[in-house]
C-alpha cells in the first residue's frame, strides 16, 4: 500500500516555479504547514473569547446580582447597571460551550495537528489535494466569523444550551435567543460541518495514499492512527448533525414539525403536531458522543508520541494502543443514549446503552495503562510539553471514573443535568483535550515557527493551570452530588443551596485565576514567534520523520528525495546504538533486528 516517494519529487521545485505573493504564502496558502498555523492562531483567538465568557458567567454565579463593572463594559443594554440579564447569562454557556467544544478544541487539535503532521510523519509533500485543505480552513474561519457576529444581534445569541434542544431551539418567537441569533448559530455549524468534512476526507485520502516507500501501517507513529480514525469518526458522525440543523432549519422557517408536537405558549395552540424533541436528541448526540473522541483522540495521539519521546524509550504496547484507538472509534458511535436516560427512554433500552458506556471503559484504560507503563522507569525529560502530557492522563483518569457513574442509567438519573456532569465532561474532554493541545504546541512549535517556547513561562502555565483546572472541577462534583443544578443564572431563590455558595466563590476564583494565567501562555506564543530563540533542526531528539525535514519551510518539505522509512517509529534506548534514538530513516545495522511491537 505504500506511495513510492519518487512520484512526488517533481514537486520538489515547486517554489522555484513562480513567485508566492504574501496572499498565496500567508493567506490563501495552499501549504499545509501555514494552513495548521492558520487553524491554530484562528482557534487560539476563539479560545480567548470562550475563555471570558466562562469567566464572565463564573463571576455571575458567586456573587448573584451584585454590580459589576466588567458586565457593563462588556454587556452593555444586557447588563443595566453591571447586574447580568437572565437571558445573556444562558447565551453565555450556549456560546461557551459552542466555541470551546467545535472551535477551539475539534480545529485546534485536528485542525492544527493533522495538517502540521500527516504530511511530515507519513513522508508526503504535501495533502491529497492542497486546494480542498486551503478551502476547509477558510470555511472554518467563515463559521467563526459567524458565530462571533452572532454574539451582536439585537434580541441576543442562542440560548438553548449548546446541545440546543427543541423547542427553543424551533420556535424563534421562543425567548430573545431563538430568534437570528438561532438562526446563525445554525449557519455557522452546517459551514463548519463541510469545513471538517473536506478536512477529515483529505486527511484519510493522504494517510491511505501517500505514505513514503517503507512506512507500513504497523510503522505509522500512534499520532497519525489518532488523527486518521478520528477523520473517519468525523465523517460518520458529522452529516448526521447537518441533518439535524437542516431539519431545525425547516421546523424554524417552514412551518414543518419534525421536532414539534402540541406547544402551548399562554394559551395559546400552536399548529405543531407530530414531531418529537426526542429525535432530535438522537440526532444530536449521535454526533455529540464521537464529538467527544474526535476531540480526544488526537490529543491521545500527541500525548503517546510525547511521552515515548520524553520518556527516551519505546512507547509501550504499540498494538494494543492501536487496537484501543479503533476500539473507542466503533464503540464510540453506539453510545450516545446514555445522554438520554431520563428523556422517557425504554429501561431495557437504557440497559443496552449502559452496558456499551461501560465498555468503552476498556480501550480507555488500556491507554491509561501503557502511558503509566511508558514512564515506568523512563529517563524523563520535564519539560512543559511532558508536564501537560502527564496532566492529560492525571485528567482523564480523574474524569472517567466519574463517567461510570453518568454511564449507568441507575445511577444517572440523580446527578443527571447537575454539576457532577459539568465536572466529569471539563475534566474528561474539555480540560483534558486542552493538556493535549497545549502538549502538541509545546512540542512542535520549534517545527511550525523555527524557534522555541520560553520553558520558564512554560512552567508557570503548566502549574498554575493544573492547580486551577482541579480547584475548579473537582469541588463540582460535590456540589453536584448535592443537587445543585448547572445552568441556572442564580440560586439565591432556593434556600436548599444557600451553603453551596461559598463553594462556588472558591470555584470562581480559580477560575478566574486560571483564565488570567493564560495570558503568560499567549505572550510565550506570540513574542517567541519574533524573539523566541532559534531551534535546531531535531530539538527534542525524536525518531519520527518531521524532524528529518529543514528548520526553514519549503512547499515540499524536503529538498531532493523524500526519506524512505526501515524501521518503526519509537527505536528509543535500542541496544547496539551509540544514541538514545534512531530516527525512522536510518537503514537497520547488519544483524539488527526490527523491534516486535
């Protein structure tokens, strides 16, 4: 199945053909290397905005009705005399969750890192198709651009949740946010979703079709299995929710009534009939459940390569860690009722459902597993890319225990819309697939900007984001288990959680302590791309091919042939070798013999 690296190398000269603009070489590139750069700057802007948010609504839910300058600076008319409106404070979690879940996670890891990396490990010039990679990104910043203009329609953005559930969803004259703010929420996700189709399609035809002479599938490095299943997840998964906006669309706009049935609104008899909410939440959460491992299986991916690199030794158990990634893909798609359970669900129903959770449990700890096994007597390098490495798995382990709690209907049904599931999902997903991302950046940023991260300032994101994330999410799961509800604007009405309220203080400032800490994150980014200092070409000493590619970048990757692959990708610590690392194009020594993995 491998392509021969010959029958590419007439693109080799490609920059010498004609002359790149500073249109064709920074914005409209066809690159793929400035296009993972587009997609990371794009992500890390809308991350900013997700971020504020979060913080904006924290501040709400410590110290209710109490003036705030910053709401009335920010907010505006929706927040008279600094005290938040209601009705902004649920079209802050629905954006939040919209932006943190689709914009920065999904395009700041598949976006970023499949474009940076399938091409360089696999040993390709470039994608299958250059220009269909250029017009993803640009739909993706197109659905950005969008979702933030949203936030400025007159009656307010969406504010159904970002799972966006009839009937506030479908009926605009619902409340402020069904209105066009709705309706461009709907707009930006069906662009979105044919951005990450065309993305997800390029990156399975390259993988399939363009690796280098030698790179066998069993050679491949375990981020390249990650972001290639996680395309084919991608492109099961995603039409279904386009399917689901369309639908919605129509029930919004043309009087059809898929997803509605007998509505009352004072009194009044609307002429829906027929249609269920329900079914939109089937369609919804067919996408939503492999949501969850198109975001974290990438980052899985980077965290395995990662580790075995700062770990100088072979990652452990390669087979199995393949096996577990396709294993969490099937299962990941029969899944999605356990979002259901209280919805009217059969219980026999509920039981099957219970029963594939808990067996996506399985795979799960198998990579758990070898990552701990990974470092067990390593020779680790601490550096910021290894710490949030580590943190990743700390996270998802933490995470997944509380999701077979949320996994068994039985259990499900008392913590069910609390703030227990708020806890496990940030910990599990949001957080953990954000270690993964910050991981990535801390590592291959020497080979997407040439020059290194500042590793002091490192340090201080790694620790005092870690300290925040727990501070933040672990106290959740009590206060859940106490009964508190998650999205209401305000419990001061119900005496039952007037002692929960200084937990949420605690949890707010460590929110707000964490957001603020980024800051030294986004300055190391942005000043290390003009004053960072520069790098070599294999900084961190790893074996896989990208870092046999020049510092400086050329449309190609490499000049002359591309390297041609004889062993696999983590020949760390080998016997019989003078360094700690053979990188993947280095022919095999007489007698030497290729490691079983």
């Amino acid at each position: 199945m491998s392509a021969h690296a010959d029958t590419h190398d007439h693109d080799d000269d490609h920059g010498h053909h004609h002359k790149e603009t500073f249109v064709t070489k920074y914005i409209f590139s066809q690159d793929h290397k400035m296009i993972a750069k587009q997609y990371l700057i794009t992500g890390t802007i809308m991350g900013v905005i997700g971020v504020l948010m979060s913080m904006m609504f924290r501040m709400q839910i410590a110290w209710p009705e109490e003036p705030n300058v910053l709401f009335e600076a920010l907010l505006g008319k929706w927040a008279p005399d600094g005290v938040m409106d209601a009705d902004i404070y649920l079209a802050l979690v629905t954006i939040h969750g919209t932006i943190m879940v689709f914009f920065v996670l999904t395009a700041g890891l598949s976006g970023t890192f499949s474009n940076l990396l399938i091409p360089l490990q696999i040993g390709a010039r470039d994608m299958a198709s250059g220009f269909l990679n250029m017009v993803s990104y640009w739909l993706f910043f197109l659905s950005s651009v969008i979702m933030v203009i949203s936030l400025f329609v007159e009656a307010g953005p969406a504010a159904a949740g970002w799972t966006i559930y009839p009937p506030l969803s479908a009926l605009p004259m619902a409340q402020g946010g069904s209105g066009m703010g709705m309706t461009l929420w709907l707009v930006s996700m069906a662009i979105f979703i044919a951005s990450s189709l065309l993305g997800s399609l390029n990156y399975v035809v390259t993988v399939i079709n363009l690796r280098t002479k030698g790179m066998s599938m069993t050679r491949l490095p375990l981020t390249i299995w990650a972001f290639f299943v996680t395309a084919i997840i991608g492109i099961i998964s995603f039409p279904v929710l386009l399917s689901a906006a369309l639908l919605l669309i129509m029930d919004r706009s043309f009087g059809t009534s898929f997803f509605l049935s007998d509505i009352f609104i004072q009194g009044e008899v609307l002429h829906y009939q027929g249609g269920s909410p329900v079914l939109f939440e089937h369609l919804f959460w067919f996408l939503g459940h492999p949501e969850v491992y198109i975001v974290i299986l990438p980052a899985m991916g980077l965290v395995s390569e990662i580790m075995a690199s700062n770990s100088r030794k072979p990652i452990f158990g390669y087979r199995a860690m393949i096996a577990s990634i396709l294993a969490i893909a099937f299962l990941s798609t029969i899944v999605w009722g356990h979002h259901m359970f209280i919805s009217g669900m059969n219980p026999f129903l509920g039981s099957v459902f219970t029963f594939t959770t808990l067996l996506i449990a399985i795979p799960s700890a198998v990579k758990a597993f070898n990552w701990i096994t990974t470092l067990w007597k390593g020779n680790l390098q601490l550096n910021p890319a290894m710490l949030f490495s580590i943190g990743f798995v700390s996270t998802f382990i933490t995470g997944g225990l509380t999701g077979i709690i949320l996994g068994d209907s039985a259990l499900d049904i008392n913590v069910h819309d609390t703030y227990f599931v708020v806890a496990h999902f940030h910990l599990v997903m949001g957080i953990s697939a954000l270690y993964g991302m910050f991981a990535g950046i801390y590592h291959w940023y020497p080979k997407m900007f040439g020059r290194m991260l500042n590793k002091n300032l490192g340090y201080i994101h790694f620790w005092v984001t870690a300290v925040c994330a727990y501070g933040v999410f672990f106290p959740m799961h009590f206060i859940g288990m106490a009964g508190l509800p998650r999205r209401y604007y305000t419990n001061s009405n119900f005496p039952l959680f007037d002692d929960l309220a200084d937990v949420n203080v605690i949890i707010t400032i460590f929110a707000l302590v964490g957001g603020i800490v980024q800051i030294v994150y986004l300055y190391n980014f942005f000043s290390s791309i003009f004053f960072g200092k520069r790098t070599v070409q294999n900084p961190w000493k790893s074996t896989t091919l990208e870092w046999t590619a020049p510092v400086e970048h050329m449309h190609g990757n490499w000049p002359g042939e591309i390297p041609h692959v004889h062993r696999w990708a983590y020949d760390y610590s080998k016997p019989g070798h003078d360094v700690d690392f053979v990188p993947q194009n280095i022919p095999l020594k007489d007698g030497e013999e290729e490691l079983q993995h």
